[in-house]
C-alpha cells in the first residue's frame, strides 16, 4: 500500500495514548471551541492555548518537526483564505502598497484570524496524529453517532487505500509504455486515468457490499474490542472544559 498513514504516533506509549480516544476527542472539540470564542486580540489566551497544545503535543512525543510540517499546510490555507481581511476591514491606515491599504483593525481582525486557527488545527494535528481512525469512529460511536454515518466513514477510510493503489498501478503502467510524452496528452491521461479508477471503484463497491450482504451485515460495521485506557474520562474532560472556561472568562475582563 502507498497510502501514508498520519497516525504514526497512535503506536507510541505516551500519557495522551493512554487516554480514551473519546477523551482525546473531546478534549480537541473543546480547544477548538474555546479558541473559535476568543475575542478579537486576546493574545495571551489565544497564546495560552497554544502552549497548552504544545504542552500536550510534547507529552505525546510528536517530533516537533512533525507537527510544525503537518499543521502548515492547513495553516497556510487559512491565511490565504484570510488575506483579504487585511484590506477589507475599515480602519486606519498602517501600510499603503499601491491602491491598497492594510488597516490596522485589518491586522488584528488577521492575527486573530491566524492564532484561532492555529490553536484548532493544532489541537486537530495532535489527534489525528496520535489516534487510528479505528478508535475515532469507536469515539464517534460512543458519543451516539449514527451509525449510518460511522459505517460509512470507516468503508471511506478503507476504500482509501484501495482507490490509491489503483491510481498508482495505473499511473505506473501508462509511464512504462512512455505514454503521454507531451502536455495535453498527459492531461488527457490522468482523465483517462480518474475516469477508469472511479469506475472500477463503483464496480468494486458492488461487489463489496452484495459480498457484505451474504454475510449478514446489518448496517454496523464490527469493531474491535477497545483497548483498557487510563485515567477518569469525565474527570479529565470536565478539567479541559474548566480550564477553557478560564481563560474564555479572563479574556472578556
């Protein structure tokens, strides 16, 4: 399989692997929401949160590289995507390039932009790289996610490899016969190539779910039994939410 996995850290003994998956995602939902309700230019909260997932990120023993490599793309996305807030947002004038303006509330309203996301995408970083998908769905089924949803989202996730490695034989076998030498050949090629690989994936489905049929499903894929976790799983939750809450209120004084 070519696919890359991103939970290269779930198989790592730390305090955070320890923890139920569903304390783990709780845990990043309340990060994530504490940030997304922090006011505009409360930087020492929005600091502070940060600190408290890197605080995390060290005790799950992510290689800082890692989690610096992981959480940029993402990151970069949202500052492009919040770019325009520099200009758009009326105040005074900070930096004048050309017809444009940066505003000074254009600045605060982007900081503030860039510190939440960079809290929740952190927070989201460290769970995915430190929890298998296995054990997330298990955490969505725990919290009553219907079970259509999670069913659907654990044939996606195993569906993933197969449709990569299918692209990938493809694209092998067209680079072997020299194909598609010039630019729009190789264009019309990788339709060709996405064309053929979503058929045979619809083909495949077929068969997969007349073969999971035969065999009695009834709409809930089995799981495995849940490995023991460590810990009190309300009482760690309710601290996050108690901790979040703080530093929420501190910065509405």
């Amino acid at each position: 399989m070519s696919f890359h996995h991103l939970d290269h850290y779930a198989q790592v003994e730390s305090p955070i692997t320890r923890r139920s998956p569903t304390v783990r995602l709780l845990v990043t939902v309340v990060l994530a929401v504490g940030a997304a309700l922090l006011p505009l230019g409360a930087w020492p909260q929005i600091a502070t949160l940060g600190a408290i997932v890197l605080g995390l990120a060290a005790l799950a023993r992510v290689r800082p590289a890692d989690f610096l490599r992981r959480l940029a793309v993402p990151l970069a996305f949202v500052g492009v995507v919040s770019v325009g807030l520099l200009v758009l947002a009326p105040g005074q004038t900070v930096l004048a390039l050309g017809p444009v303006a940066v505003t000074d509330a254009g600045l605060l309203r982007f900081g503030s932009a860039i510190g939440r996301a960079a809290v929740a995408l952190g927070a989201a970083v460290l769970l995915v790289s430190t929890t298998r998908f296995t054990e997330l769905l298990e955490a969505l089924r725990s919290l009553r996610l219907p079970a259509t949803v999670t069913a659907a989202l654990g044939l996606a996730y195993r569906f993933l490899y197969l449709l990569t490695d299918e692209v990938e034989r493809l694209r092998r076998a067209a680079r072997s016969r020299n194909a598609a030498a010039g630019s729009a050949p190789r264009r019309w090629l990788l339709v060709g190539i996405a064309a053929t690989a979503l058929q045979r994936s619809f083909d495949r489905s077929e068969r997969v779910h007349h073969a999971m049929l035969g065999r009695g499903f009834t709409g809930r894929l089995p799981s495995l039994r849940p490995a023991p976790s460590a810990g009190h799983p309300r009482l760690e939750v309710a601290a996050a939410l108690l901790l979040v809450v703080v530093i929420l209120a501190s910065a509405r004084l």
